[in-house]
C-alpha cells in the first residue's frame, strides 16, 4: 500500500482519490506499435515543486526520500550543445511517499548524502547511460537500476523514447518542446521546470509494465544482466579518444598531413577557448569553419575572416588565437606532422572484401545469423550483440572453433552471458571456411 495516487488504465472502475490525471488507457497487448488517443500531460500531480538549493532544504529532502518506499524515479538536465562539460544542472527524483523532488545542484557541493539514502533503492532511468556520467559527478552512482528505454528495446518495441513509451503503454502525451534547452540558465523558467518534473511523473509506472512485459517474453534475466553492466560501469571515466580533432566535422575534405596540421591545431585552440569559456566548442567555432580555414591556410586577419564561419564577432575578437595556431601549424617540422594511427581491431568493412575476401565472407555469415537471432527473439541486432563484437570476432576468429571457443572470445570482448548463450551455438556453426 502507498500514499501516492495510483495511475489508472482505462478498464479501471473511475474511483475518487487518483488525482488530476485523466485514465489511461489499457497498455496490455504487448509491444504491437498501436495507435490510441492519449491524454496530454501538463503539470505535475501535485504540482511543481521548486528548486532544492540549500545544504538544509536537502537534508530534508534527504529525509524525505529516505521515507519513501518503492524505486526512485532519477533524470538530470545538461546543456548539451550550450556548454563545455556534460554536467548536471539540475537533477529531478520521484518516490511514492515522497512527491516529486527537484534539486538545483550548482549551489551544493555534492549530492553524496542523497546517494547514501538511497543506496538500497532501485534507480528507475531513461537512457541511463545518457545521464549516469553527469550523476555520478556529483556523487550519486546506483547500485541498482532499471532503464525503461533499454527494456523497450528489450522488449521489440520500435519506438523507444520517453514521450513515444508513455503515451503508447500509459495513454499520457508528453510535451519535448525543452529538451534541448539551456538547463544552465538561471533562475529556470516554470514552464521548463514543470517540463523537468514531468519526465520522472511516470518513470516508475513505465517501468512496472515494461518489467511485466519483458517477464511475459522471457527476457528479464537479460535485462537484469544489462542493467548490472550499467551499474559496474556507472563511475567509469569516460573513455579518452585518441587525437579527437579527426572527428572534426568534414575532415575527409583535407587532403594532406600539412592542411591536418592546420585542423589539429584549429581544434586544439577551439578547445582551449571553449573551456576557458565553458561554452560548447561548435559555439566557439564551426567545424565548417576549421575545415575551411584547413584548406585556405590564410595569413593574415582580413584573409581569415573572408571565410565563412569567421565572420561574426566574438569570433572576430579572437582572430590572433585562429591565426596563431594556423602559425605553429606552418612552422612544424615534416616529422610532427600528422600520420595515420594504426587502427585497434579490424578494418572499416567496406575494405574487407578487398583486403580479405575470406573474413569478408565469414562476416557477412555471422552477419545473417544475428539477424536472424534477432528476429525470432524480436530484438534489434545492435542490442543482441554489439556490432563491433562480430566484426572482431569474423576478422580474428579463435585458432579452434567451437561453441565454447567462440563463447570465450565474445565474452573476452565484454558482451553477456545471455548473448553468448543465444548466438555462440550458431556462430561457431558459420565461422568456418567450409560453412
């Protein structure tokens, strides 16, 4: 029993005491994609709640959802595409017994008595690995979760984000028009905090039926498995890419390790401007601009800022930054120039059949059984098994094939238990040549 408003579906006799929200509809069937009207989903049950911001308001938060009983409902707001970093700012949790929790964390030193109080409730996210990182920066790391999108998936549904699973399994439409807002605004307007709150308004209710339904399908051990991945590597630092400037935007266009030179260094001091000014780097400048500026290797500022992307102000004012850097670059020497990193694993696949015809035909055969693996087991391939995973496994197959061999490397390359079990079988079966 709890003290919350329950959430009705529409086959539930119309009782006093649920609150505002209209009755949903009947979310049973399955994950058949099925068109039903649904109920737009405005405001918060009980209302929203303003910002936590001070150590003594989150105390008694704290105490709060620590009186609370059930998973807690968890989502953070950054400002992607606004910002350098990835943090949080601004964190939102719902527990039955406990409403709706809004907390403003750049005022607090950390969230670690909050994480203490619910380090034995389960953590109910969406698209967990989307937000983890930014949580656990402020000291909040699950040591369980359930994650609705990957369940979805799990599940077979084609349509996984929030807004889609909420209106097709609880009958509520929900409003996306701020998700990709400034969250470091401040103070945050109602309306966005509304919106805020209304993303962990039913996190637990979608969680409640997507438990059922992958339970139903046979597939909760699996997703059990996932969400403990999701857990182990809920603190794990975020993989350093090497050179990250050769992800710039239309690098393919600059031919030569000179004219790379010059994006490397454009990129370097972008970068460097973009966390002084804790702005995001495409703010800064384009990389259609780095990308340009790569080709013409101006000299002097009037030339510079003649080409597109340099023209506005603040991009202006840093014209001796751009051309220093363009500066160093000319000056290297040839044995500091860029060269091409060897690549860890196999080769891109489009150059397999000429590299290696054979691999390429035992990956186009480990390539058809996850397929379809995945169909009869209603899953996309990609949540089946990783695609790097068969790649690797197709262009370096084990010295002896067998089910246990091939079971062995996979789980060598971190996919899990339930994959190996539903693909190590026939995978073995189609590496061979004779195959």
């Amino acid at each position: 029993m709890t003290d919350e408003a329950p959430l009705r579906r529409r086959d539930s006799p119309d009782t006093a005491g649920d609150g505002p929200h209209d009755v949903p509809p009947d979310p049973s069937g399955g994950p058949e994609e099925v068109s039903r009207p649904s109920t737009p989903l405005t405001a918060p049950r009980d209302g929203t709640p303003r910002p936590v911001e001070t150590p003594a308001e989150l105390a008694e938060i704290v105490a709060r959802l620590t009186a609370g009983t059930g998973p807690v409902a968890v989502d953070a707001e950054r400002a992607s595409g606004y910002r350098y970093t990835q943090r949080a700012y601004l964190v939102q949790l719902r527990r039955t017994g406990a409403g709706t929790v809004l907390i403003d964390p750049l005022p607090l030193d950390d969230l670690r008595t909050l994480d203490a109080a619910l380090a034995d409730t389960e953590w109910v996210l969406h698209a967990a690995s989307q937000d983890l990182p930014c949580l656990a920066e402020i000291g909040m790391r699950p040591r369980r979760l359930f994650d609705t999108e990957l369940a979805a998936r799990l599940a077979g549904f084609e349509r996984v984000g929030l807004a889609a699973l909420t209106e097709q399994l609880l009958g509520y439409s929900l409003e996306k028009h701020h998700s990709a807002a400034d969250w470091s605004t401040r103070p945050l307007p109602e309306s966005w905090l509304t919106y805020a709150a209304l993303d962990v308004e039913l996190l637990t209710d979608l969680r409640d039926l997507l438990a059922e339904e992958l339970e139903r399908q046979g597939k909760a051990a699996w997703a059990a498995e996932e969400f403990a991945a999701l857990v182990a590597g809920a603190d794990r630092p975020p993989r350093v890419r090497p050179d990250p400037w050769r992800r710039t935007s239309g690098i393919h266009r600059v031919r030569g390790a000179r004219a790379q030179s010059r994006v490397r260094a454009l990129w370097y001091a972008r970068d460097g401007v973009a966390a002084r000014k804790d702005s995001a780097p495409g703010r800064v400048l384009p990389d259609s601009a780095i990308v340009a500026a790569a080709e013409a290797d101006p000299k002097d500022e009037r030339t510079l800022l003649g080409i597109p992307g340099f023209g506005g102000r603040s991009v202006r004012r840093l014209a001796k930054i751009w051309l220093d850097a363009l500066d160093a670059a000319r000056s290297l020497p040839d044995d500091e120039l860029p060269v091409n990193q060897p690549i860890d694993g196999p080769p891109p696949p489009h150059r397999w059949a000429e590299r290696d015809p054979v691999a390429a035909a035992r990956l186009a055969r480990c390539r058809q059984i996850v397929v379809g693996t995945a169909e009869r087991h209603n899953l996309p391939p990609e949540n089946l098994i990783s695609p790097d995973f068969i790649r690797r496994l197709a262009w370096s197959p084990p010295d002896e094939i067998t089910p246990r061999t091939v079971s062995d490397t996979l789980l060598g390359f971190g996919a899990r238990n339930w994959q190996v079990v539903l693909l190590s079988d026939d995978l073995a079966g189609v590496l061979p040549e004779t195959a």
